[in-house]
C-alpha cells in the first residue's frame, strides 16, 4: 500500500481578508474533492490572508496509481486556478 501526499502552496493576490481566502480555499476543495476521492486539508499558513498551503493525500495499491492521482490533482490545480499555484512537492510512503 502508498500513501501519496501532494503539498501545494497557495498565493491569494486580491485576498483581503481570511475571509476571502477560505472562500477561494472551499472552492479548490470542492473542485478537486468533485472530481477525485482524495482528503484535503490547510496544513500551514492558516492566519494569512494571501498565503496558504494545501496537503492532498491519496492512497492505493501501487506507486504509479498515486502518482497519476497527485499529476490528476495538479492538473485541475493548474487547469482552474494557475494564478494561485506557487510550488508543489510531492512524497509517496510505502505502508
């Protein structure tokens, strides 16, 4: 079994507020969650306003499967929201 996890950090230019980024937040959530089965959570940057980062996390049987999911989760990240994206890493765990 592999646990994939994809970090991706965030960058909100028009945020004024937290309450503008969680609206931005939810809506990436919703999109990828909609589209793949993979928990999402904000894992850092909590307090500000324009800066987040996203851990996405999927497992499966095997290695390439979590790597097409994590290269499926970017490519909506890219596709929908490019002026959000930052950087990214990517980490596999063999369980």
């Amino acid at each position: 079994m592999v646990l994939g996890v994809l970090k991706v950090e965030l960058f909100f230019a028009h945020s004024n507020s937290l309450k503008e980024k969680r609206k931005y937040l939810r809506s990436i959530k919703e999109k990828v969650r909609n589209s793949l089965n993979v928990a999402v959570g904000e894992t850092d940057y909590q307090d500000l306003w324009q800066r987040s980062e996203l851990s996405f996390a999927c497992i499966s049987n095997d290695t390439k499967n979590a790597q097409e999911v994590l290269q499926d989760i970017l490519n909506i990240l890219t596709k929908h929201y490019p002026e959000f994206v930052v950087s990214f890493s990517k980490e596999f765990l063999s369980l």
